[in-house]
C-alpha cells in the first residue's frame, strides 16, 4: 500500500502534489473527521511537502528542440 | 534656360563624337572605338543630370530606410516605394534645421537636386528640405490590417484565455540562433526549471519569416500536453519586425489551441501579433517571465502550507488528548464505582501506550514546526513585519532579545515593514514570560 502511495507521487507534477497539499490542509484545518484519518492526512501531506520541496530544489530545465518545419507547399491538392 | 540646355548637351555630344572620329581617321578605321576613362563617363553624366531641368528641382516622395547620421553631422538615407529606391543625403547645415528625426518607415517628402556623386559612381538626391506626409505607407498598411482584423473580433478581450499558472510544458516560436531565446531560456532556467521547453524554430525577420513563423504555430498546437507557447523575437527596426504584423502569422496566433504569449520587439514596439496573442509582454524575457512563476514564491509558499499542515495536525492531537484527558475526569466523577474500575481498567490497558505515543508525536510535530518557521523565516525575514512585529536593536545594530541588553534611558532602533524609528527605554520589568 505504502510503496503504491509512493509511486504515483513520483508521477504528480509539481502543480498536481501542490494542490493536493493544499486541499490535505485544507481539511486538517476544517477539523473534521477522526484523529486517525487526520494523522493519515498528515502524512500524505508530509510526503507531498517532501516531493515538492524535492522537486524545486533538484528541477533542471529540459529543452528540445523540434527540427525545421517543413513549409507546406503551396501548390496542395486538396481543394 | 531649356535652350542653354539643350546647346550644352549638343555641344558634349559633339564634343565626344569629334573624339571618336579623330580616333578612327587616326586609325584608319570609323568602326573603332576609343576608351574613354571612368572619369570622363561619369563626369559627363553628371553635367548630363545637372542641366536637366526636371532633377535640378524636385519634391520627392517615398519611405524613408537606412536612415543615418555620421560624425560628419551630414545626414545619410535611402528613399523607397514599391518599385525603387533612391539614395539621398542632406548636408549638415540643413539636416541641423530638420524639426524631426528622420525614422525608417516614414513617408517623407524630399526637395533637392539630383546630381551624381562621382568617387561614388552614384546618383543621389541632395536634399535641401525634407516634409512629413501623413504618416508612413507601412503604418497604413498595418492600421487597415489591424481595423479589419479587429472588426472580425480577433482581438475581443473576451477571446483571451488565462494562462495556466504553474505550465509543465512550454513552447517557443522564434529564431534558434538569436539572443532573445538565450534570454528566454536563462530566465525560464533561473525562475522556473520544473519546466519542460520545446523550441519550434522559425525565421523571424524576411521573406520567408512569416510561413515559417505559422508552420512552427502548427507544429506546436499538435502537441497535446502543451501549456503554453511564446512567439519572440528580440528588438529591430520596424520592417524587422514586420513578420508580426503579416496577417498569417496574426491569424495563427489568433486561432492557437493553446495560449499564446507575445513579446515582439521592445516595449514601445506594438505589433498585431501582441493584439492577437492572449497576453502581450514587452520583452522576450517578460515573456518567459509571464509564463511561470518564480521558484522562490513557490518555495515560500510551499513553506506557508506546510507549516499550516503540521500546526493543523498538532492542533487535531492535542484536542485529542484533551479530550481524552477530560473524558477520563468525567468518568471518574460520574460513573458507577464499578463503572469507573471497568473502564479505568480499559483506559490503562488500550489508551495508556497510545497517548504516550500521540503525545509524542505532538512533540515531534512541534518540532518540526519550527523547523519550518526557520526555513521560511530564513526566505523571508521581513515578511513577519508585516503582520505588526517589529525588531528591536541598540543603535549599533545589535538586536535585543533579552532585558539584561537595555537599561533605563538607552535609546533604541525599532524596525518596522516600511521603516525605522527611535525610542527609549523608561524602564525594565522581569518575566514577561508568555
């Protein structure tokens, strides 16, 4: 269960866990649910604010560069 | 004056006639010809064009382009229409009269003398004036465009779409070899590197700019995960950047899938690319600055959440406990003696371990709440002012944090959010625990 939780978090993007965490505070703040259910709200949160922090802290810009487009030529057939 | 002309001209015509038949009787030949020096010609086509009437006299109208002005004070430019060009320069006397500076795209009308310049085997215009008609033919051409596009709703403010806030991947139209993407991408790695950035390029400036510009559009809008594209292209002259206002490219733009942000030019440069895009940016790099948001916000707001994230977990905990304590002491005054020895048995065998536990992971909470009011107060040590704290210092900079610093009368530095003043301490009182 646990490697499971971990594994999609790898697949979150930087916004995707953001939002989650703030949602997870979001609702320790609103103070419902049981002490349990809180303390597992907490440690996803957690988790999240590691990845997060991670990410920021690690991030290296990817660039790619497409090659030349060929220009359509005017002379097309369809019409 | 038309007749002193015209016995001129014959006369040079003679002139070079009886050269040519000298030469041929001494060679014995009509059918020879002889050379005439480079200097000969050229003088002779300048007493040509300077006898003529028309070009002694003439307004002139065109575009101006390739307008210069050398150390020389004398000001150097090139007048242009559809189908010609013409060199022309203005001595320095007059062009230090002119009440305007002369600017690429321009419609001027000139008033001079055409004449050859010899060492330069030219024709040019000398100019003696120079008048502004209305406003350049480009400009016109640009304000019927940018009129019809508009009428067509192209640019309604209601087309424009937000840009996404946190964009995971981005694309970039513009020249792969010019400087404005090596500032994009500095800025994109400084500010946001959790981006992914793909570069279409594409001619920015001639003939073929325009076509290529829209061909890079296209390949882009097929991308499906794309989030946002920027169309660049660093500062130039108005003609440089003339691709931006062809109405292909403002169609693509308009038509774009996916948000477009222009930054075409400088900031006084305006283009009808930046009229389609959904959001306008001055510069390239305000582009890729509109784009993305900056790390350092992001780090102190992931901050903010996170330390709300344990502060909320730590408060969950101690209410628990709270209640568990208070539930006890009410079973221990309302229950049934063997009501309370059942249930004290109970308390002890499932709770007793299981509060020692939360109690200390409120403690690591705790901990680690501070932890996090470090990190975001080393991000940002005056934010905290803001909310009405203040820093307290002597007057030599040293910030006080226990009474034993002060004594009666000393004067002190209180730094607020928006400045520092003066006070003085009247007295010291101990404790002052919270």
């Amino acid at each position: 269960m646990k490697n499971q939780a971990d594994n999609d978090l790898n697949d979150l993007s930087y916004e995707q866990a953001f939002q989650e965490l703030e949602q997870i505070v979001e609702k320790l703040e609103s103070n419902q649910g049981t002490l349990d259910e809180s303390m597992a709200l907490f440690e996803r949160g957690q988790k999240l604010s590691q990845y997060c922090t991670a990410l920021l802290e690690s991030a290296e810009l990817k660039v790619q560069q497409l090659n030349p487009a060929a220009i359509p030529d005017k002379t097309e057939k369809s019409l | 004056m038309a007749v002193a002309s015209r016995n001129f001209l014959d006369e040079a015509v003679d002139t070079l006639n009886q050269a040519r038949y000298a030469c041929a009787m001494q060679q014995g030949t009509l059918f020879s010809s002889i050379s005439l020096t480079v200097g000969d010609v050229t003088h002779y086509l300048r007493e040509l064009l300077d006898s003529d009437e028309v070009l002694r006299d003439i307004w002139v109208m065109g575009e101006v382009s390739n307008a210069s002005t050398p150390a020389s004070g004398h000001l150097y430019f090139t007048l242009k229409d559809q189908t010609a060009t013409l060199k022309c320069v203005m001595w320095k006397p007059q062009a230090m009269r002119l009440h305007f500076p002369l600017r690429a795209g321009m419609a001027v009308e000139v008033h001079g003398g055409i004449s050859v310049y010899e060492q330069g085997g030219q024709y040019q215009l000398y100019a003696d004036a120079i008048r502004p008609v209305g406003e350049g033919a480009l400009y016109q051409e640009f304000i019927l465009l940018k009129n019809q596009l508009e009428s067509e709703g192209l640019f309604d403010p209601d087309r424009k779409r937000t840009l996404p806030e946190m964009p995971a991947k981005i694309g970039i139209v513009t020249s792969p070899t010019g400087a404005a993407l090596q500032d994009m991408l500095n800025t994109l790695k400084r500010r946001y590197p959790l981006a992914e950035v793909l570069i279409a390029p594409a001619a920015v400036q001639g003939d073929s700019a325009p076509a290529e510009i829209v061909a890079a559009l296209q390949r882009l809008n097929r991308i499906p995960d794309l989030d946002v594209i920027l169309v660049a292209r660093g500062g130039g002259s108005l003609e440089d950047l003339w691709a931006f206002n062809d109405e292909r490219v403002v169609r693509a733009v308009a038509g774009s899938r996916v948000p477009v942000i222009s930054g075409v030019g400088h900031e006084t440069d305006f283009t009808l690319t930046d009229f389609a895009a959904d959001v306008r940016a001055p510069t390239p790099t305000a582009a890729a600055e509109m784009a993305t948001p900056d790390k350092t916000d992001l780090a102190e707001r992931l901050g903010q959440v996170t330390l709300r994230l344990t502060a909320s977990a730590a408060m969950k905990l101690e209410g628990a406990l709270d209640d568990n304590a208070a539930l006890r002491r009410r079973l221990e005054r309302v229950s049934p003696l063997w009501a309370i020895n059942d249930q004290r048995q109970r308390m002890d065998d499932l709770s007793q371990r299981e509060i020692l536990a939360w109690q200390n992971r409120l403690h690591s909470l705790r901990l680690e709440n501070t932890g996090w009011q470090q990190r975001l107060a080393a991000l940002n040590p005056y934010a905290v002012l803001q909310r009405g704290y203040a820093i307290v210092s002597t007057c030599g900079g040293q910030v006080i944090h226990s009474r034993a610093q002060v004594t009666p009368q000393a004067e002190l530095r209180i730094q607020v959010s928006d400045g520092a003043f003066k006070a003085r301490v009247t007295e010291t009182n101990s404790g002052g625990e919270k």
